[in-house]
C-alpha cells in the first residue's frame, strides 16, 4: 500500500503540466499510450498520475504490457525529475529496472508514483510505482522500477 504523501504543492503540479503538455506532442510513444494520464498530485520530486489501460495497454493475455510499464517507468521518472526544482530538461535513461508484480486489464484504472530520490549537476535517481486503482485508491502493485537519468544534456 501506499505510504502518506507530502502535501500537493499547486505550482509544482502546474509546472509538471505544463511540463507534460509541452513534451507530449514531441513524442509519438508517449502520446499514443500516455496520451489520456492525469496528474493527481505533484510536490518536490514527486509526481502521482492515473491512467485508464486501453486495448492499445495490453498484451495478448489481456493484461497490462511489460513494455507499457516500461514505458512508464521512463515516463514518469523523467516527470519527478521535473517536479525536483521545476526545471525543464529531464536528461536521457542511462538505466531501467523494472520488477512485474502483478497485473491490470483493459478498463482498469492504474495510479502511477514518480519520486526523483536523488538529483545532482549529471545524475537523477528516480524510482516508480505502478498500482491497480481499487476502490478509488492505489490497490495491488503491479510493477516497481528504479531509473538513472544522465541530465547534462
């Protein structure tokens, strides 16, 4: 289960947004599978997100894709990164790491949790959260990561 979150900071959150609006129609990926999250919270270095899985988020077996919570992973690090300190360059992956837990199905709602746990001059750390959304809260987890992002770009 989740653990309590600081409070949402509105200008980060608005930041994060803009951030994302700006970003999304610069990459495909993104915008064909991420094209409909919301952000439901942001504070320093910390995103929260949900998304509606689709057809187009699952696997042959009918259950969210290991490249869809790849993809997220990527994503949403690259967010926290940008509610560290507001800033609009995110840097590259230089790592991912993603653990499968559990799983979600089309129609299903997934909570998303982004935290850059360090950012210096070359280097973020970041590590993700995917949950199945039950009852209007985060549920089961499905996936964790951990991602490394090069930000002297």
């Amino acid at each position: 289960m989740s653990s309590a979150l600081p409070a949402s900071n509105p200008d980060i959150l608005a930041h994060v947004e803009q951030f994302w609006e700006g970003r999304k129609p610069r990459s495909p990926i993104y915008q064909f599978l991420l094209g409909d999250v919301s952000f439901i919270h942001a504070s320093k270095g910390l995103v929260r997100a949900r998304l509606l899985l689709t057809n187009n988020h699952v696997n042959a077996h009918g259950g969210i894709h290991g490249s869809v919570s790849a993809t997220i992973v990527d994503w949403v690090g690259g967010m926290a990164v940008a509610a560290w300190d507001n800033r609009v360059k995110t840097g590259v992956s230089t790592d991912i790491h993603i653990s499968y837990q559990s799983t979600a199905k089309d129609g299903e709602w997934v909570e998303i949790e982004g935290k850059a746990n360090k950012v210096g001059r070359s280097l973020a750390f970041t590590t993700a959260t995917i949950w199945k959304v039950v009852d209007d809260k985060p549920g089961p987890v499905i996936a964790t990561g951990s991602h490394t992002k090069f930000l002297s770009v």
